[in-house]
C-alpha cells in the first residue's frame, strides 16, 4: 500500500498542468506604489492571463540613486521557478508560477503537485506511527 501510495504521488510530477487560464496580478512599482515588496492588492485586483504568472524585481540607479523596481503580470508559460535576467533596461530577478494569485509573494512558489505529494507522504508517515 505505500509503495503505491509513494508511485501515485510521484506520478502526479509527470502530469502536464492543463489550466488554460492562470488569475495574476498586474502592476508596477513605477505607476503604483502598492506593487512593491509590501504587496497591497486584492485578489479583485488580477487579470486573468493564458501563461504564466511573474514577479520581476530589480534596482534601477539613476545618478546615484538607486530605487526599487518590481512588476507582476502574465508571460508566456513556463515552468515554476526562479531566475536572473533582464527588463525594461535593468538586471530583475524573475519568478514564474503557474496557480492562481501566486505572483504576489516576495517567498517561493509552491507547486499544488508539490503540496499533494507532501501531504500524500505526510499522512503515510503518520498512519505508520
């Protein structure tokens, strides 16, 4: 019983997600305040994107002055993660998620299959206790 319960959880890994439409935030730190790291949206504030969400974040220095620059919105689907790149003329460190709301968080992005596996794996581990 565990070793399917084990292959079933892995299994969910090979799974192609099949959302056809993801709800992200869209915003930017230079036309609203409220897109920076002390997020303030509302979920009533997102689009609903076909791709995938992302959170750019990066410093844009301006003759020795150095400001934050962060923008969410929607980008052609891509896995979840994070990475360095660049935007609007600056180095951003980029992160990608593909469930709804997920763009507004300054932490990383867990997968739904990941928490399934988790909890599948956490349950096994108690009712062997």
């Amino acid at each position: 019983m565990k070793t399917l319960a084990v292959g079933l959880g892995l299994l969910l890994f090979l799974i192609p997600s099949c959302e056809a439409f993801v709800r992200c935030f869209s915003c930017s730190t230079t036309h609203d305040s409220r897109c920076g790291d002390a997020f303030a949206f509302t979920t009533t504030d997102a689009l609903q994107c076909q791709g995938s969400c992302v959170k750019r974040r990066g410093i844009r220095d301006v003759s020795g002055v150095r400001t934050v620059e962060i923008t969410r919105g929607c980008d052609p689907q891509t896995k979840d993660g994070c990475w360095d790149g660049s935007y609007n003329g600056i180095s951003v460190y980029i992160c990608a998620c593909n469930s709804d709301y997920c763009n507004s968080s300054q932490g990383l992005f867990v997968s739904m299959k990941l928490l399934i596996l988790l909890t599948s794996l956490s349950v096994l581990y108690i009712t062997k206790s």
